[in-house]
C-alpha cells in the first residue's frame, strides 16, 4: 500500500499558503526542456537477471580470502567470529543513531559504556569516548585536545614513523589554525625514531609530541623515552596505536602516553574497500572536558534501578558551537558496536591469542623471506606483524605477479616516497598458517 503523508486538501492547503496554484509552479525555474532529459539507460532487468549482474560485477574485485593477504599498513585482514555479524543486525542496533534521548535509547547507552570501558582498559587510560570517525581523525583530534588544554601551547611535533595518511589528515586539521606543525621526515635509515630526535623541538610552546606504536613500518619504538622527554618539556605525550598488538605488548598508558587513538577496524570490522571505520579515543582524566564527542555513564535512578546517560555532551549538536570541542556530528556507533561485542567475545584470553598467532606468523614469514637471495630486512627494530622488506625489483612487479597467484602482496613504500619503490611493508595476521606462508614465499622467490 502506498503512503502519502498529505492528503490533497493538505497540499491545497499549502499551496494557498505560499500563493501558487499547482506544484508545477515550483519549478518554473528549472526550463523546460531540461526537465526530462532522454536518460541513455539499458534495458532493465528482472530481479533474477540483476542478482546475476551484481554477482558477476563482485567477482571482478580481489578479496582477501584464505589468509592469501599480505597487505596491511592500517587496515588489516583479521578473523571475524559470527557473533559479531549476528548481533549487528539485530534492528535495534542496526537502525540505531545517536541517541539524542538516552533515557529512551538504554541498550545504545549500555553498548557505549562497555565500548568506552574495555577501550580504557585496552590503553590503560582512564577514559575513553564513544568513538570516532577512524584512526586518522582521531589522532588529529588527539593533538588538538592538548592545544585545547593549555590554550598557551600551540606547537605539534609529529614523528616521520607516523602513517603518511594520518600526518597528512593531522595536516588538514591544522590548516587555517595558529597551530605550529612540525613533522620530522622519515628517518634515512632503519625507519626508527629515537627520543633523541626529538630534543631539538623542545621548546615553551611545545604542547605534544606524536608517535605511533608499532609505527607505520612495524617498529616498536621506545614510548617511554619520548614520554618522559616530553614531560620534561611539560609537553604531552600523544600516541597512535593499533589494538591487536596490544595483546601483547605494554599499553601506551603504561608507557607515559597523556592521549591514546587508535583505528579499531581489526576490531570484528570488515576492511570493506576503507571503510567504513571506527576511531578509538583514550586520554588522562585531566583531558576530560576536552575530548570530542561524547561520553556515556552509569548511574541509578530514583527507585535504585541502573541506568545509563549522556555523562558529557561536548559536540556541536548538543551545545554551542563556540564551546564545542570539536564539530563531529555524529560517531561510527554500528562500527564501534562490532567492536564492543568483538571484544567483549574474544575476552582477554582470545584476545592474546590473536596477537600471539599474528606475532608467530609474521616471525616465521620474515625468517623465510630472509633466506631469499635479493630480499632484505632493512627495519631496524622489534616488530610485532608488519615489518619492511627490500626487493630486487619494484613492488609493483612483485604484486603483479603475486596477484596472477591469488596473493594480495605488501604496501609499496614507493607510493610514500618514489624512492623507496624497491621496498614492501608486509603483514601477517592469525589467518595465515604455514601451508599460505610458505606458498608466499616460493612465489616471491620466483617473482
């Protein structure tokens, strides 16, 4: 049945309003003969025949299936468990936006809490928003809240390990804004940045340093070392980090980290062609009033009964526009609600699991890749499932020819910098295993 929401006598009744006669009238600005323009379409198709079509189109794109994908550099192939899809689509959760109403949206409210507290105890921070936008902007809004802070420093010092990506939304944030943005190039050699590289930037005005951990080339760096050199500083500390390797590794807050953002996609979130993401976001109490968004807490009502509400409301939508600490309109609530039951299924133990098997694989790959003539490793660090490889030819040769297999190969560095073409950052995660590694590595040896 269709539904028409006026009635005729409405729409004559707002067409005496305005003072015209027919609809028609307005679009007497468009001419007339544009309005119907022949539209060159082909024949249209049953609904049998359009299936086939979208299946055909589909199976013209590469997935990475099998544990066949290399390819990592911030969006990364993980397993996905069933759980996580099923409960998504729950109507409640799959409809849902952002609860303008929270007394009215308790399921959405409680989502977010359980987001927000498993974030915080994943970085080892006190507080953690409702999400962000991705890993990019987070980030970006990450060094903005220590310029917020103090409203007396205006300096950002951003390391040459940070993803190109990310330094370059992090650019685009600051532009217009009498922020100074330093970013150290990347280092000639090791791709490492070493607190020391940092010293010369130490200054009054400095309000936080940037790092990445692992860093965009799969270096584990010393955080704590450009933790304490900015503190010293009184600067802050503000750390991109990824959760998988979190499972194993110390987390940032241990590490001296004043801000933590991270990209959550390896999180029960599909890689879906780049998106859509979601961005994570853990800081000190002391930055509270300055995060973007919003946080969800826990209370109990006038009968004793627990209750979830809207604890800050600091975004645009909410309150004025001036007092705003950031313009986000809305958050990735699906995404961040994948991530909240990817965790909350995995728990602590699953969790460490993943980033061991992920921490093996990539181990085991580099030791075979190591035995190929022409082949090199020139990271000059610890790495935990990304690392850099030297090739005897370009990148984009080698994965060329890794796609004629069915093998999607590592990122070509050369799309960073034309002059590192020759080198690959390359990834494993747990759905590899030996049988897919060692198939790799015969194809790289031929390649």
């Amino acid at each position: 049945m269709t539904f028409n929401p006026q009635t005729t006598e409405d729409r004559a009744e707002m067409l005496a309003a305005i003072g015209i006669d027919s609809v028609d009238t307005l679009f007497d600005a468009i001419p007339a003969d544009v309005r119907f323009p022949t539209l060159n379409l082909p024949p249209s198709l049953t609904e049998m025949e359009a299936a086939a079509r979208m299946q055909e189109l589909a199976e013209m794109n590469v997935a990475p299936g099998q544990g066949k994908s290399f390819l990592g550099a911030g969006s990364y192939s993980h397993f996905v468990p069933a759980t996580v899809g099923q409960i998504l689509a729950r109507g409640e959760f799959y409809t849902a936006y952002t609860p303008y109403q929270p007394e009215v949206a308790q399921g959405t409210m409680q989502v977010i809490y359980e987001f927000q507290s498993m974030v915080a105890a994943l970085f080892d921070m006190d507080v953690a928003n409702a999400s962000m936008y991705d890993g990019a902007t987070a980030l970006a809004e990450g060094a903005l809240i220590t310029i917020s802070k103090t409203k007396k420093r205006s300096k950002v010092v951003v390391s040459g390990t940070v993803s190109p990506a990310y330094r370059a939304v992090l650019r685009t944030y600051t532009v217009g804004l009498p922020i100074e943005l330093v970013e150290l190039p990347v280092p000639s050699s090791g791709f490492v940045q070493y607190a020391e590289d940092f010293r010369p930037y130490l200054s009054d005005d400095l309000a936080c340093i940037v790092v990445q951990y692992p860093n965009f080339f799969g270096g584990i760096e010393d955080v704590q070392a450009v933790a304490d050199l900015a503190h010293e500083a009184g600067a802050q500390l503000v750390v991109s980090t990824s959760p998988v390797p979190l499972g194993l590794l110390k987390p940032p807050g241990s590490l001296g980290a004043d801000v933590v953002t991270a990209e959550g996609q390896s999180l029960g979130v599909a890689q879906s062609f780049g998106g859509p993401y979601v961005g994570l976001m853990a800081t000190r109490q002391e930055f509270v009033r300055q995060m973007p968004g919003r946080l969800a807490g826990i209370t109990t009502d006038s009968e004793g009964k627990r209750g979830f509400v809207l604890a800050l409301q600091t975004r645009e939508q909410h309150i004025r526009r001036e007092k705003a600490t950031s313009n986000i309109c809305t958050n990735q609530g699906l995404m961040a609600t994948a991530a909240t039951v990817y965790m909350a299924t995995m728990g602590p133990e699953g969790f460490r699991e993943v980033a061991t098997r992920s921490y093996q694989n990539a181990h085991y790959l580099a030791s075979e890749i190591a035995k190929l003539n022409g082949f090199g490793q020139p990271l000059d660090a610890p790495f935990f499932h990304e690392f850099v490889i030297s090739c005897p030819k370009p990148v984009k040769a080698i994965n060329q020819r890794l796609a004629e297999s069915g093998f999607i190969g590592g990122y070509d560095l050369g799309l960073v910098d034309p002059a590192l073409d020759h080198l690959m950052l390359i990834c494993a995660t747990e759905l590899q295993n030996k049988a897919t590694i060692d198939a790799f590595v015969s194809l790289l040896a031929t390649a």
